[in-house]
C-alpha cells in the first residue's frame, strides 16, 4: 500500500470526498465550490502538459500550445519522472476510456 506523505486527516477528507463523487456534474459542481477558477485553470493545464510530455512534445512546443512556464513545464515533467505515479495511473485511465467510447 502506498503511504503518502500528504497523509493527515484533512487530507483523507478530502480524498474521501473525491471518491465518492459519483459522476462528472457531480465532480463539476464540487470543483467550482472547492476551487478557484485559476486553480481549476492551473490543474486542468499541468493534466494537458503531462498528457503532451508523455506524448514526447517539445518544451518549446507546450509553451507555445498551453502557455504555460518552463518552470510548470520542469515541475510536471519531474512529477512525472520521479513522483508517486500519480499523472501515469490517470493517463492511463483517461486513454483506456476514450478508446471505448
């Protein structure tokens, strides 16, 4: 079993509550009253910025795509490289679901 250093019961309230989401207007809705717009703006750009490292594009190109820093670009790309694989286990699950539809 994986033990996050995230861990704490704050956390695991929040994990908790992710969880039980039950559909994507659900998840929407709990989005737009836990997050700002800029933070839901920010996460959405590092999900497309890891889908496009995975995708082997250019730092220069992703730049160029999403308008995002470097330095956003660098952070997610370690994330992806030495993190707790978290960005794979999500791209995988979102590639296996657009094949089926």
């Amino acid at each position: 079993m994986y033990d996050s250093r995230l861990k704490n019961p704050q956390t695991d309230l929040l994990v908790q509550a992710l969880l039980s989401l039950k559909d994507e207007e659900e998840c929407y809705r709990f989005m737009e009253d836990l997050l700002t717009m800029r933070e839901i703006r920010d996460l959405s750009q590092r999900l497309e910025v890891a889908v496009l490292l995975r995708d082997k594009v250019t730092y220069n190109e992703i730049v160029e795509k999403t308008g995002v820093s470097t330095a956003t670009i660098g952070r997610v790309n370690r994330a992806l490289s030495y993190g707790a694989g978290g960005y794979e286990a999500i791209l995988k699950k979102v590639t296996e679901g657009k094949k089926h539809d």
